[in-house]
C-alpha cells in the first residue's frame, strides 16, 4: 500500500480516528530514530538487532493484531493498517522483523 493509496482509502473513512492517527505518527517517528538511519547497515550485513525487539515492545508496536495473553498487542484493522504504512520507510530490515515476529506469534 503506498502512501496515496493509504490517504486516499484510509485515512478517509469515518471509523478512521484521531487514536489511529497518532499511532501512525508515533510509529514514523520510532522507524524514523530508531531504524532508517541503521536499516542499510542491517541489510548488508544480513544481522538485525535483538535490542530493537524489546524498544519495539516497550511502546506497544510488536505483536500488534495478536492476543495480549500470547504477548500481543491487539488492535482493530486501521491501527494495522497504519502500522503497514508506515513500515515501508524502515526497508526490507523491518519487513524482515515483522515477519518473524509474527511467526514467532504464530507458533508460540
């Protein structure tokens, strides 16, 4: 999903809220300190940090979509949508976390 087709088809709705809003916000930010500056280290070197998993946790964006009772977070279909959104500007480096986190949800 690009961010057009994000504005265009999310943030328009009515069930669209100024929570959902923040969250992305929020999340940007997180992948903009926390990650764009050291994603292309990541890649080449084919390594990603545990220490990120546990800043990911701490504020609620890991496991998002998942029972709290198997440690996730849950949330209705627009703050994922806003979290995929956002994502993107982290590289492959975070597509890559997500995906085994969500595995790792999947399995546990």
């Amino acid at each position: 999903m690009t961010a057009h087709s994000f504005d265009a088809t999310v943030r328009l709705s009515p069930f669209y809220t100024p929570e959902h809003e923040a969250f992305r916000q929020s999340l940007c930010r997180f992948v903009a300190r926390e990650i764009e500056p050291f994603a292309s280290q990541w890649d080449e070197e084919g390594e990603f940090p545990r220490e990120l998993y546990r800043k990911a946790a701490e504020v609620g964006y890991l496991g998002l979509g998942y029972p709290e009772r198997y440690g996730g977070v849950e949330c209705d279909r627009f703050t994922r949508a806003a979290a995929r959104a956002a994502s993107p500007r982290a590289s492959s480096a975070t597509r890559s976390a997500r995906r085994r986190s969500s595995i790792a949800a999947r399995s546990g």
